[in-house]
DNA sequence: AACCAGTTTAAAATCTTTCTAAACTGTGAC
DNA sequence: GTCACAGTTTAGAAAGATTTTAAACTGGTT
C-alpha cells in the first residue's frame, strides 16, 4: 500500500493549485480514504474534508461535530469519534493529549512538536527542527521508543 | 512504621537519615503542609505521609484513594481529589497528563522528565540530565514559557 | 467552652468518551 | 438493476474520571 508522504510531490503546477482551491471538492478526501482502506461513506467523506482541506490544525471530537453540523453535514457524535480514531489508526491523524479529560487530533503528522497554551488551551505547532534533542536516554529494557513528544506548555507573560 | 529506640547524639546527617527512614511518622509531613500553609488535618497528614514518605512515584487519584483505604484511613474520594490539587496548587506534587481520560501525580518536583510505557500505562522518571535541548523555539508573542515536558513514549520490543 | 473559617463528605452532577444493538448503506456478485 | 451481506451509522445508555453541592464536622483561636 502507497504511503501518503508523496501527496504533494506532483510537478504539475496547476494540479496543486486546483486541489487546493477545493475545485474537485470530494476528489482528494475519497483518493485518501481509498489509500487507507476506509470505505468511503457520506460522512466520512465529509470528515475528512473539514479535517484535511484546511491546512494543519488541531481539533476535539466536540469541536469537529459542531464543525459538520455547522457545515450542514449531519453526523453523530459516536461516528464523530469512531472516524477520528479509526483515522488515527490508519495513521492520517495523530492525538494530542496535554490537558486532563479531552483529546486533540492533529492533521498534521509529520514530526514536530508543540506549544500548549494552558490560558487559552490551544495548541501550536513547532518545526522538528526548531527543537534540538541531543542527548535522550535509552530506553527502558525490552521496551523500544515509539515517539518522543516534546510539549512546551506557555501562559501569557505576567 | 517502625520508631529508633536509642538517639545518640544528632549530627545533621543523622537527622536527615531519621527522617528519611520515617522515625518520625507524621513530623516530616506535619511540617510540609505548615510550610506550604495547609491546615493539618486527618486527611490531609495521612495522604501526605502515603505520598511523600514513600520516595518518588506517580499515582492516580484512584490509586491514592485505594492505598488509603489499604492504610486504614478513613477519607473520600472527593477529598483525595481536593487534596491532590491543593499540593499542585502549592507547588509540592506536579501533574501529568500523558493518557486521556486520567491525571497522574508526581511527587518529584524538581526539573525531569518521563517515559509512559504506553503497554503498561506507567510513568517512569528521567533524571533532567539526561535529556540535552539544546535549541528551543520563541515562546509565541506576549507569552512565557512555564515548563518544557520531554514524554518519551515507549512499547514492548515487537 | 464557644465560635467560625476551613475542611470533609455523600450524593448528585458534569463532562468526555465508549458501548450496545438495531437500522442503514456501500460494494460486489449475479 | 437486484440481492446479500459486511461494514457503518446512530440514538441512547453506560462508563469512567472529575467536580460540585450543601450540610456536617473540626482545628485553631479566643
Ligand atoms: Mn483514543
Ligand atoms: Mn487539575
Ligand atoms: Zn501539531
Ligand atoms: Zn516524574
């Protein structure tokens, strides 16, 4: 199965353009859940488009069900959440947990790291490269690193 | 909790390895929660004593409430809870947040950071040295940073 | 001893997330 | 196109962690 890292490596110019103006509106959205092995019904569709058509972000289950229903698609909240974590599973999404009793996903999952503003609670994303990790310890015996998450929690200056 | 029969003659060293081994059973905690301006109850000395005599680890609100009860002392789980954030609050337990759904408590303060075996659902310390960062972002605009968390999240060796 | 602010508590409430089981639908076969 | 069926959606119930409520209790003070 193709990974998703070559999404954006095509040289046509003005293929980019159209699929970022949102002209084939369902087009990228069912090409992706094709390549993950979701079938691709009317909500998840429509999920996957208020998730992935508008550039990174980070997002609850609640906020993205007032999202669709705002956007007139009319979905459950249990589908909500079978379809965010069924996502994650296929790897097109990542969960952010930095706040006691609610999830964030995160559209974008390249590797980077991020801000959490506990006064405002909403995350930032940060470059990969604009944190340098030198020195890590090794890992616990028989077990092996599956991620390093590095979350720097900010406040607004006194 | 066993009491030292004899006492010679106290060096601080001496003290020091008294209070550590629990000579004094609820001296140490007594004076904590002075310090920090927390009135002295049933409760509260109980819980502290469970939480500080006992070297550093991470324990949930549940797990606290349960090791209480094991001890003989008689308190809620709401004043468990109550309890928790009032050390937070006054600087002498941290939180950590790495699964959703569950807050864990840590009883080191100083400056460090964690492995969560994702597997086992356990926290494991890292000593502060160990992990070099030696480049991080700017805080964003018209914020500060309150701390940086390094979770390094582990698995069993497939 | 009396007082009272601070504390504890059982119970209810809240909030997020998951489960259940019945209805619905996308897909492939014919 | 119709059929069959596995996969999907859903309302509502349930779960699980945490917080709130409001009444009883208690440590510290006078
Ligand atoms: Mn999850
Ligand atoms: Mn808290
Ligand atoms: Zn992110
Ligand atoms: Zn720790």
């Amino acid at each position: 199965m193709k990974r998703l890292t070559g999404r954006n490596d095509s040289t046509d110019q003005a293929a980019d353009d159209e699929r970022r103006a949102g002209a084939r509106p369902f087009a990228d959205s069912l090409a992706r859940l094709k390549e993950v092995g979701l079938r691709p019904t009317r909500q998840r569709l429509a999920l996957a488009k208020l998730l992935f058509d508008a550039g990174d972000h980070h997002i609850t289950a609640e906020q993205l069900h007032a999202a669709a229903r705002s956007a007139g698609v009319k979905v459950s909240l249990a589908t909500v959440y079978n379809t965010l974590h069924q996502f994650k599973d296929v790897g097109i999404l990542r969960e952010v947990v930095v706040e006691p009793g609610r999830s964030y996903f995160d559209t974008n999952v390249r590797p980077h790291h991020h801000f959490f503003h506990e006064g405002r609670g909403h995350l930032t994303d940060i470059p990969d490269e604009a944190v340098a990790l030198t020195r890590l310890p090794d890992p616990p015996e028989g077990a092996e690193i599956s991620r390093v998450d590095v979350i720097i929690r900010v406040n607004d200056r006194a």
